[in-house]
C-alpha cells in the first residue's frame, strides 16, 4: 500500500492503479484498494482531458478514456457491493464507512467535477450520510475530515445554489479550514499528505498562490518527482524548481 500511494502522490497515476489491482489480487476483500484505484483512475481520465471546457467531447476523442471509465464504474460497484454487505452485517463499522463514502465521492468527483455533469447525487447523498457517521463516531478521523471539507467545497463552488441546500449545503471557507486543520494533524505520513495535497488544490482554486505555493514546496520536498507540484511553484513561486526524472 504504502508503494501504491507513493506513485500516486507523484502522479504516476497508471501505475498506482495497476499496483491497487495486484493488491487486490492477493486481498479481494480490501477496500482501501478500491477507493486507491479509482482514485487513480479517475485522475487518469483527468489528466488526459486537461482543461478542456467542452469535456463531452475531449471524452469521445480519448482513445483510451473509454476503458479508464468501464474499469473505474466495475470497480465502483464492486467497492459498493462488498461495503454495502459489510454494513448490513455493521452499521456502525467506521472502518467501511469512510470507504463506502470515499469510493462513492470517486464516482461523483468524476461525473461532477472532471465530466461536468450533475448526476450521481444517490451515490452524493450516501457519501455524505457515511463520512458525517464516521465523524459522529470518530470526530478526529483526519481523512473523513478531508473528505467532508471538499464536500464542502464542490458543493459551494460547482452546484448551482438553488441546488445546494438539497444537498446538505456547502461553504467553503469552512473546506479551506478544515484542510488546514487537517494538514496540520498529529497523523501517519500519507494521511497527513492527503491532507496537503488538499489544501493545495484548495488554495490554488481560490487563487491564495502565495500560500498554495508554501504547501507545495513542503510536497515537493517528500514527492520531488511530481511534475505538477514542480510546474505549479515554477509557474507561481519566486524560483525555478526542476522536477526529477
């Protein structure tokens, strides 16, 4: 695991989406392998979309794009499945409901944010219920905590706001806290990365460069192959930073 979410934090998102599947192999029953592959996946099928803004058509030009999201949706719903059975056995297991609800926030990061579509919201509605029961039980679970912040904040900033209270609402200033919170938590390393790679994200859609670039930096210093964190303080910092091979 520990191997996988190295490449993914560096970006080389194919390859942690083929170690999550050697996982798997050796451990059918592993969610955490679910939700590290489509994570994988769907930042796959982002980055070979790029900044497109009719992404509809970017999709049917993607050659490969159509195999990246069949293999995300069976692997969405095989996470499901398996989380969904563990629950009806458990209710209150923690553990199932983080991933339930991250394996859920996959699909509709993907269909809402990377496609620009508004659907999945069954799959919306089901993610918030299990990470606001995670943080019932477990109010200091740092990633239930990450993943109710950019709750949070795509509710605020990509649903329309007639939309936004069906959904439970969003703000997010309270995101950009609750990541801060969270990237400077008492927690084990890839935690506290998922963390920082948050509020990187967060800061530089919200244009704070100086601040993004601070984050970045302290990324760059544990991940120096990621190509986005070097372009990113390259095209915003004060210096020039050369990504390795």
């Amino acid at each position: 695991m520990d191997e996988a979410q190295r490449l993914y934090y560096v970006g080389r998102y194919e390859d942690a989406a083929a170690m999550a599947l050697v996982m798997r192999t050796a451990s059918p029953d592993d969610l955490a392998s679910y939700e590290l592959r489509t994570s994988a996946l769907h930042f796959q099928i982002k980055r070979l979309l790029g900044d497109t803004k009719d992404r509809e058509r970017a999709l049917k030009e993607c050659a490969s794009c159509a195999q990246l999201m069949a293999d995300m949706a069976a692997d969405i719903t095989q996470g499901q499945t398996l989380a969904r059975a563990r629950l009806v056995k458990d209710p209150a297991d923690v553990a199932t409901l983080f991933y339930l609800g991250k394996i859920d926030l996959n699909h509709v990061w993907l269909q809402l944010g990377t496609l620009g579509r508004r659907t999945a919201w069954s799959e919306y509605r089901e993610a918030r219920r299990s990470i606001d029961a995670v943080l019932k039980a477990k109010p200091s679970h740092v990633r239930a905590r990450v993943a109710h912040a950019w709750i949070e904040y795509i509710v605020d900033t990509r649903v329309p706001f007639g939309l936004q209270w069906v959904l439970g609402g969003g703000n997010k200033n309270k995101a950009l806290v609750a990541v801060r919170e969270a990237a400077a938590a008492d927690a084990e390393f890839y935690v506290r990365t998922e963390a920082r790679f948050a509020l990187w994200e967060m800061l530089a859609k919200e244009k704070k460069s100086d601040e993004a670039v601070k984050v970045a930096e302290t990324l760059f210093h544990d991940f120096p192959a990621n190509q986005d964190l070097a372009r990113f303080i390259a095209e915003h910092g004060k210096g020039k930073v050369a990504a390795h091979p």
